[in-house]
C-alpha cells in the first residue's frame, strides 16, 4: 500500500465583525471541506485548518459603532462562527483564533525572521492622519474615489467594486471613516516587505509553473499584478488593536492585518499538532506536503503574492501547490452585502432548517461561483431540494429500501443469473469513483456533484426499467438479482457521497447498517469490490432522506430578506435639507385645481414619462409627467386629480408640458394620485 499523501488545507480566516454568510460558505468553506473529506476518506493525511481572524480594521469599527471593546466583538462572532461551522458540518482539523496566545508568539517570531534577516525595508513616509480622531488612519478607515475606476466608495487597501488593490493615500478625496473630515498628511515609520524583489521568483513559480493547473481566474490576477509591477507593501500599521511590533522601534504600532491573518495557518496547525502531540513542522515545512488554500477571489493577491513573498523570504516554508480561488455569489439578483443586511446568514439558517444542512451544502455546490459569479435564489433552493435530492436521491433509497424490506425482511438477497443489463450497470457503478475523483482532484466541485447524482439517477433508471414491482408476481428470483444490483448502487452512493452530504451519508449508513459488516468498501475499493453489501446482510427500516420544501417556507426567507431591506433603508435613510425659506405671499401664488385625465400616451423612447391632456375646469391641456413607470395609459383615462396649473410651461423630450400632476408616496413606496376627496368636485374647483 502507497504511504498516504499529507495534504494541509486551509480555508480563508473569517473576519470577527459579523456571522458568516452563504457567500463566504459557497467561495470558501464548502468546496474546501468536501475537497478535506475527500482526501481523508481515500486514506491520506489531512489538516485542514482555519480560525478566526480578530485583528482587522473592520473589528475596531464595528466596536466603535457598537460602543464596545474589540475584543468584546471578536469573543462574540467568534464563539457564534465557530459553533455555526460546527452544526453546519464543516470538518475543521483545527479552528482557532488570531487572538490566541500561540498565534501571537509565531507571528511575532515570524516577523523578527525576517526582520533579523534583513528582509523589511524601513521607510519613513507621509500616511493619512485624522486631527480630530487623534490618529493614523488604516487603510479600512479611509474611503474615497478609486483612482482607477472611480469608485467612490473605494476602501484606503482595496476597491470592491473593481478588485484593484492600493495604498490609502491613492485615493482621490479621501475622507476619514471615524470623522468625516477630510485628512492630512503626517509622516510615520513602518516597515516593508519589498514585493518588487520577489518578481522574478513569482513569475519563475507561477506564471511559468503553475500556467496550466492554476484557475484561470486565480493565474490571470496574478499575472496582472505581476505584469503592472510590485511595490513594497506596509507590514506594520499605527494601530492600537493588534501584536505589537516586536522590534524595537515598533511602540505604537501593529503588525498588517495582510500580514498577521496568514500566519494564522500556521498558528492553527501548531495549536492542533501540539494538542495531537504530534510534529508541525511537516505540514508545512516538508517538500511532500501538498498545501493548499481556499479563498475568495477578493483574497487572490494576498494568497498568491504576499503570502508566498513571506513564506520565501523566511526560507523553511513550502509553497501553496493550488490556490482554488472561487468567484463571488449574489442574493436575489444583488451583491451579497453585510452593511446592508442583504445575507443569508449562516446561524440563522440553521435556525430556520436545523435538519436540512446538506440541502444548503447541495445548493451552494451545484451553484458553486467556480467560474464567475453566481446567483442564490430561495426559488433554486426549493427546487433543487424537491426536484433532484427528494425526486432523485432520495426516491431510489427509499425504493430500494422499502422492497427489500417488502420481499425479503431486510435481508439482501442472494443474486441469481446477472443480464447483460445488471452487468453493465455494476461495470458503470465501478467508474464512479474514479469520475467523481478526477473531477473534485481538478477543484471542479459542480461538476463532481452532477457524477453523484447521474449514479442516482442509474440507480433510478434502473429500477424503473426492470420493474421488480411487477416482475416479483411471474420471477421472484430475477426480483432477487435486481435489487442485489440496486443495494450496490444504494451502497457506492453511501461511500461516494459523503463529501458532499455528509448528514445525508450518515444516515444513509444506519439505513443500510452499514457500520456492521466485517469488511467496509473504501471509495477506491468500490472499483474493484465484487459487492458493497453482500447477501445476507440486514439493512434497516425505510426513513425519508429528504423531506420537501414547501412554498410557504420560501416566501418566509424572502419576506425575510425584504424585510430586513427596508429596515437598513429606513435606518440609513438621508433626509434632504430644509429648502431655503419662504414668504406666506410665494405659497398663495400657487394655482391648484382639480382635474381629469382625458387622455394619455407614452412619450416616444422614454421609459418614465406619459403624455397627458387634462381638463382643470379653465382649459383643457398637455401635461407631461413622470409616471409611466407605475402606471400604464390604459389604467388613468378618467382619473381625477390635482393639478399645478400656473407652473411656468417647460418642454420635456420635444413636448410642452403646461403644468405638474401632483402625486404622493403610499405606505409601501408606489406613487398614488392626489385626488379630491368625494366626486361631487368638479373640475377647475381650486385646492387649498
């Protein structure tokens, strides 16, 4: 037997400031524990590491808005992601925290490495400075205008809306985030790690290197990067929140967040080695590792670029073999959002469905961002649940269970002469293992799953096909074969789908007493095995896999969703200024009278605007209003309303409009008519 394969895999570390969310489980978590599942059920090493990462910028915002300390916010969604993770099934090796002891003492060993080494540039150089705030300001408390696609909402380190990663002081009109005022310019001593003497090694490791087994989303990025020029990125920041700089020189000062988080891999792997009682060192120090790292694509330049700059600039390291970067997942059609509470969260989730895990671990892989981004849909959610895991999978267990246990007490029956038909489909079963294998080996996760689900699907073809139902009446013993045949499908999907439904594997076992049998079926054996399940051998009662999903259970998430909507539009909402004042002589001056709405049309190549002709009782005349939008021609003719009439004639897209239909807002945000309030009004009558 092969001496197993040491493989350490980490999954990106979730900031504190908030719970986790199906966007962070379908970029990150999910597709990195089915690969870790993978790799432990065919028989290899695996540390799969994570934690949580407590000394961003975003944690000391998030107590200031609260009024809290930051470590009161970190012991918060810390305690709340990791038993979120739990409950959820992902199978963390180790999941720790960047606050921990162990993490601050690598860190700081790490840095004084490198800086013993002459590995940092020391600069003194001007940063943004709030007067007001008394401080420096991080690259998180800065916002502004990206200098390269003009965003103006652009973060002092990143621009979410165009990826570009930069410096604070690139930005066009930055304000500080603490005060609102615009900042200075101070000078302040950091150190650097120089990027740009690292560009031959990145462009010799990856660009040359990893050209064909690399993401192309990942390797484009990389090569961007590279091909544009590196600059030496800060590895210390003026902070008060963070491991103190460990140099002397260093009071007042943090390691980078960019700088610190990674090293929590590391951090991680020891706190679990030394609770094992087992070396480190070789998860990540040994050439026959196989490190790994599953991350958003918004983490590309920092796994791909600093963190190998860092690894390589300390010596004893291996390098990632792959940096699976998956792409983002909307909501509903919107950016997944945590300011505006646009989110499904994690912990609420299994709340709402505390049985239905791998539902949501189904979902999210089948929609997987492998590629570009995606869509999460309540709607989606509810089909593939009814229509693929209770229509599909499900319904050949249940079948298969509830017939052997129909005709034989449970007990699986001894096969009689195999057709050509039960051959081919125990040869096909055989490949199974070796298609999905190939398939999750290439980090291509969807793809993978849709192989798990063709086995169901052959499991159900194939019961459909020979019909033991009715077979059972004229050849009880060809009825015996078939369902040996189905019991081995029933089997391989125990094996083969527990990285991807864990919950669901489990049970599936106990339905089959799997755990009794002398000798268990591993993933690779299935190729091989003349039986999964041999004859004899008792399984139990039929219980459902899946339950459906019903309409109502969707339309809570969404009234969900767009409740939580209004709510953040309600507390953000920014009422205008009071207009400059008045006399009550400027008020008499308007001229509002009752009229009808004789007719409408839309006005050419316009979306919002109606061509109205209203009788206000003096005349009749043409009004062009904005409407068109929440009403249609049709719907108004006859409408009673209240009309501007001496508002000064304009023309709108080439028409004059003589005057203004007066509207208003309803409870629910629609526009509505400003009518008279009984239909004995007739027109022309004035309105004040």
């Amino acid at each position: 037997m092969n001496t197993p394969k040491r493989y350490t895999i980490t999954a990106a570390l979730p900031y504190t400031n908030g719970p986790v969310h199906i966007g962070h489980l379908a970029g990150v978590y999910v597709p990195a524990d089915i690969y870790a599942r993978f790799q432990r059920i065919r028989g290899n090493d695996v540390a799969y590491i994570c934690g949580s990462d407590e000394h961003g910028v975003p944690i000391t915002i998030k107590a200031k808005k609260e009024g809290v300390t930051p470590q009161q916010v970190v012991d918060k969604y810390h305690a709340m992601i990791k038993a979120s993770f739990k409950e959820f099934g992902i199978s963390f090796d180790n999941y720790s925290r960047t606050s921990a002891k162990i993490h601050h003492e690598t860190a700081s060993e790490f840095f004084k490495k490198l800086y013993n080494d002459g590995k940092f540039i020391e600069e003194t150089n001007q940063q943004l400075y709030d007067a007001e705030a008394n401080q420096f300001l991080a690259d998180r408390f800065v916002v502004g205008t990206c200098p390269k696609c003009g965003f103006e909402e652009s973060y002092g380190d990143q621009c979410e809306n165009c990826g570009t990663s930069h410096n604070a002081t690139d930005l066009i009109n930055p304000k500080s985030a603490i005060t609102g005022n615009t900042p200075s310019l101070k000078e302040t001593k950091h150190w650097f790690l120089p990027l740009d003497q690292y560009e031959s090694f990145l462009k010799e490791w990856i660009l040359e290197g990893h050209k064909e087994d690399w993401k192309p989303n990942v390797y484009g990025q990389v090569k961007s990067w590279v091909d544009d020029g590196l600059r030496p990125r800060a590895v210390t920041r003026d902070l008060d929140w963070g491991i103190p700089v460990p140099v002397e020189g260093g009071e007042g000062k943090v390691l980078y967040v960019w700088f610190d988080a990674p090293i929590g891999y590391i951090s991680s792997t020891k706190e679990w080695a030394a609770e094992k009682g087992i070396d480190w060192e070789p998860y990540w120090k040994d050439k026959d590792t196989k490190l790994l790292h599953f991350i958003g694509k918004d983490n590309i330049v920092f796994h791909c670029i600093i963190f190998p700059s860092m690894l390589k600039a300390e010596g004893s390291y291996v390098l990632p073999e792959n940096v699976p970067a998956n792409e983002f997942l909307n909501l509903e059609g919107n950016k997944i959002s945590t300011s505006k509470n646009w989110a499904v969260w994690l912990h609420e989730y299994l709340e709402d469905f505390p049985d239905k895990q791998d539902v949501l671990r189904y979902t999210l892989t089948a929609n997987a961002p492998e590629s570009k981004d995606n869509d999460f849909t309540w709607k989606d959610f509810q089909a593939r649940n009814n229509n693929e895991l209770v229509a599909i999978f499900g319904n050949f267990i249940n079948r298969v269970v509830v017939l052997t246990n129909k005709y034989y007490e449970g007990q699986v029956p001894s096969p009689a002469t195999f057709t050509d038909v039960d051959e081919d489909t125990l040869a096909l079963l055989k490949k199974y293992p070796q298609i999905i294998s190939k398939s999750i080996e290439r980090y291509r996760f969807r793809e993978a799953l849709v192989e798990l689900m063709n086995l169901a699907r052959m499991g159900n073809k194939y019961l459909a096909d020979e019909e033991p139902w009715k077979v059972i009446k004229s050849d009880p013993e060809r009825v015996q074969t078939i369902l040996f045949v189905a019991l081995q499908i029933a089997s391989g999907l125990a094996i083969l789908c527990e990285p991807f439904l864990p919950f669901t594997a489990k049970k599936l076992n106990s339905i089959l007493h799997y755990s009794t049998l002398d000798t268990i079926a591993t993933w690779d054996e299935i190729k091989t095995a003349n039986s999964l399940i041999p004859a004899g051998h008792q399984i139990g009662k039929g219980e459902l896999l899946f339950t459906k999903i019903e309409d109502l259970e969707v339309q809570q998430q969404l009234d969900k969703l767009q409740a939580s909507k209004q709510a953040n539009e309600a507390a953000n909402k920014i009422v205008a200024p009071q207009k400059d004042t008045i006399e009550f002589d400027d008020f008499t001056k308007l001229d509002m009278r009752v009229g009808t709405i004789l007719e409408a049309t839309k006005v050419p190549k316009t979306k919002k605007l109606l061509q109205l002709k209203v009788d206000v009782g003096i005349d009749t005349r043409m009004i062009v209003s904005g409407i068109a939008e929440s009403f249609s021609p049709e719907e108004i003719i006859g409408q009673r309303v209240t009309v501007l009439c001496n508002l000064a004639p304009r023309k709108l897209r080439g028409v004059e409009s003589q005057g203004m239909i007066l509207m208003t807002d309803t409870p629910d945000g629609k526009l509505a008519f400003i009518e008279p309030e009984n239909d004995s009004v007739s027109n022309g009558e004035q309105v004040s």
